[in-house]
C-alpha cells in the first residue's frame, strides 16, 4: 500500500511538471502574449494574439496583434512606393488604434535610432521608412512586418480586463512573432494553456 501511494504520489508530480504555467499567474509586462479568451467573442479582439510592446503602471500599455493578416501584399497596400514594389508579404492589422498609421516589428541584431526593444532581437518601431528601410535591407535571421493601427489600455484598463477573465498572459514564443502562417496561433496558445496537447 506504501508503495502505491508512492508511486501515486511520484506520478502527480511528474504531470504537475509538466501541465503549462497558468496564463492569470503571469503579470502583463512589455514582450508577453495576450491571448483573448472567450469573453471577448463579439469584440474587435475575437481570437487575437497580442504581443505586449509597452507597459507601465503609470502609463498603460500598448500592443500589436500578430494573427492578423489583410491578405493584402504590400506593393499593393503601397504601390506609390517603388522600394516596395517587389515584396508581396502581407500587410497585417495590428489593432483598432489609430488605424490610419504604421507600426512595425523588426528583428534584428542591428537596431537603429528611434526603435524600442522588446524582447530578444524584435523591435517595436513605427512609420513607412522602417518598412522600406527594413524590407529591402535585411540580411538571413532579420524580419520586417508592418501592421495598420495598435492596441492601447488606459493605465489600470489592461489589469481589469485580464481579471475580468479577457484575457490570459502566456510567455512569448519569438519564433512565431514572424512566422508565415498564424491562423492557428490562437487556437494554439488556447489549448497549451488549458493543458490540451496539440
């Protein structure tokens, strides 16, 4: 009987290792993922993954969605643009926030004035110039994606709605913040959290 108990005892252990750390027991902070739950299914966040690009106590927090593509290329988004006119990625949107300007995550080891740190090599900056400078200049191992508006929280407002149940905060994975197919990102993360294997 003693034996079972520690071979029971042993075996809970070893599963409690490996079940994924809880998405609430995270603190929002600048490189993490949010990840909507369910709560935000008739919102403009349905299904979104967000990379935490600024974060402050004092000042809020800002973001960019990273699973969504327009499906437009960026020669066409841009066609006035001639540095632009041989790249087809697409152009992303990166939240409900100023939708009328670009924003830009780049990863690079040779980060230039005026780009912010986010986590690892990526870069939060913004504007067309980093595009056409990043684009056109990159060299294996750099990513350039630019993305229509962001995502913003009043100081407080992120911290409520992540209470709230909104969303959940998982640790970043830098290897998809760039990958070439995301539609199932979000689903994904979702199921890593809940202790689903994928």
């Amino acid at each position: 009987m003693l034996q079972l108990l520690i071979v029971f005892l042993f075996s809970t252990q070893c599963w409690a290792q490996m079940l994924p750390v809880a998405g609430p027991l995270l603190e929002p902070k600048k490189g993490r993922f949010l990840v909507a739950t369910g709560n935000l299914a008739r919102s403009s966040f349905k299904e979104t993954v967000i990379l935490i690009t600024h974060f402050g106590a004092a000042t809020g927090a800002t973001g960019i969605t990273i699973n969504r593509s327009s499906n437009i290329p960026l020669n066409e988004a841009f066609p006035e643009v001639k540095e632009l006119k041989d790249f087809t990625a697409a152009l992303y949107l990166g939240g409900p926030v100023k939708t009328d300007g670009i924003f830009v995550l780049m990863k690079t080891k040779r980060p230039h004035a005026g780009m912010n740190p986010v986590i690892d090599d990526i870069y939060f900056t913004l504007g067309l110039d980093a595009v056409i400078h990043g684009l056109p200049k990159a060299i294996d191992g750099e990513a350039t994606r630019a993305y229509v508006g962001y995502a913003g929280w009043a100081p407080g407002q992120l911290q409520a709605e992540i209470k709230r149940g909104d969303w959940i905060i998982v640790e970043t994975d830098t290897s998809v913040v760039f990958d070439e197919n995301l539609k199932d990102l979000w689903q994904q993360l979702r199921k890593t959290w809940s202790g689903s294997w994928i």
